[in-house]
C-alpha cells in the first residue's frame, strides 16, 4: 500500500487575502484609508499586513483620500443636499485628515451653499400647506430640517423667512 504525499495546499497569504478584502471594500464604494484599515483591524489582520496592503493600494491610486473627499464632498452636498458643517463631520468620521477636510470644504463657497438650502427649502414648500398662520411652525419645522443638514443657523433662517415669503407671493397670484 503506498501512500501519496500531502499535496502543499495553496493557501492565500494574510496580505493576500487583506487585499482582497479592500478590493472588495472598494468595489462596492470608495473608502478612505482610515476605513479600510478599521475593516482589517475589525478582522484581525496585524497592523504591519495592514500597513503594506494599503501602501500598495495607495501607490498604484486605488486609495486616495484627497479624491475620496471631494467625491465625498460633491456627492453629499448636491444629492443628499448637505452643508459644510455636517460634511466635515461626516469627513472626520471616515477618518480623513482635518487638513484634507479643510482644503475640500473651501470648494464650496457660501453663494453655493446658499443656493442648495434655498432649493431644499423650495422642494419642501412646494408640498406644504400654506394655510393660515401656521408661519413659524413652518419656519421652524424647515430650519431644523437645514441644521440637521449643517446649514448655520443664521442663514438657514434667513433662507426659511425669504422663500416662505415667496412662496406666499406666488401663491397668491
């Protein structure tokens, strides 16, 4: 009776599976760097493993938080119409330098930020019951919904007060 040999079995390395693991990360969305190594922290990986498998991400452009950021940034202020403040906060929690969440933020300026809160008070006026005097409920309710946003309280008030002025206006021609 002979008996075989073990066949060596090809078992991907730790760093190997680590980066298939920030690929398929990344497949789904980009990620930032702090991300990805929360993910692989998350699942045991050593931090030296972790360290090579995102500096090579990082040298051939899969990971860029400068880029991350920006697409971050424009994604969220005109789809989810989020404004600086809360932008940052969401920056930080994924991880991206506060240097990085400075430099992205100042591509909005105020006019656009401005611009956006009017068009989110708009698309909510439009569905409102105008009716009596339920003016500062509705100011109210509408000015919380911008903070929540990020908006500063100022503006979003100010914003609120002239586009609910308008839309009476043009409701009663």
């Amino acid at each position: 009776m002979a008996f075989s040999q073990p066949q060596p079995t090809s078992e991907p390395s730790r760093e190997e599976q680590a980066r298939a693991v920030c690929l398929r990360l990344l497949t789904a969305r980009a990620r930032s760097r702090a991300e990805l190594a929360g993910q692989l922290e998350k699942r045991g990986y050593p931090d030296d493993v972790s360290a090579r498998v995102l500096d090579r991400l990082a040298d051939v452009g899969l990971i860029d938080d400068v880029d991350f950021a920006e697409q971050w940034v424009r994604a969220r202020h005109v789809n989810a119409g989020k404004g600086k403040r809360a932008l940052a906060v969401e920056l930080r929690n994924k991880g991206v330098d506060g240097d990085v969440i400075t430099a992205t933020l100042e591509s909005i300026d105020a006019g656009a930020e401005r611009e956006r809160a009017e068009q989110l008070v708009q698309g909510k006026l439009r569905r409102e019951a105008l009716t009596g005097d339920d003016d500062d409920k509705i100011m109210r309710r509408l000015v919380a919904m911008l903070a929540r946003r990020g908006y500063n309280q100022s503006m979003a008030f100010d914003v609120v007060r002239t586009e609910l002025a308008a839309e009476r206006d043009r409701r009663r021609v």
